[in-house]
C-alpha cells in the first residue's frame, strides 16, 4: 500500500471548520445591537476560546507533523522504521 494508511493526517489542519468565527462575531454584534449584552459577551468569550484553542492545536500539530507523516509513511511501506525513529529523535530534541 503506498501512503494515506490514515488518510494522510498529517496534512490536516486541526481546524478546518473556517468560517465559524466570522459567523459568530455577526452574531455576536446583532445580539448586541438588539439589547442582549450578556449573551454577546458570552459568545465574544466562547469566540476567543476558540481562536486561542485553535491556534494552539495549529502549533502541537506543527511540532506532531514530522513524526505523523514517517508513521504513517511506516506504516505505508513507503519508508521505514530508520525514518520514523529519526523523526522521533528530531521531535524529542524539539
């Protein structure tokens, strides 16, 4: 089998649901012009929760990138164990 054993994960962005923020930043200020302050806060919370979690699962994915793929080459028959273990060196070494 030549790659894509896991659907080629190491591609994937973690968040790749773009859109949804932009969504609820409109949301968020229609609410706030119809006189529902404490909800719009709330979503304004949830909002940068969001954006905070997503950019730090972009920099983990980043640092996991390397080591995914030569497993999943691995595991593909495209490289081999050398590859993968070396990947792991450089992943622990940061």
């Amino acid at each position: 089998m030549s790659g894509g054993s896991y659907d080629y994960l190491y591609s994937k962005e973690p968040f790749e649901d773009y859109g949804i923020n932009s969504q609820l930043q409109s949301m968020e200020s229609e609410m706030r012009s119809k006189g529902y302050g404490e909800i719009a806060d709330e979503l304004y919370k949830y909002r940068l929760e969001r954006e905070t979690s997503s950019a730090h699962l972009r920099i983990m994915h980043r640092r996991l990138e390397n080591v995914m793929q030569s497993f999943e080459w691995w595991e593909s028959g495209d490289s081999g164990k050398d590859n993968f273990d070396a990947a792991v060196n450089k992943f622990i070494k940061g």
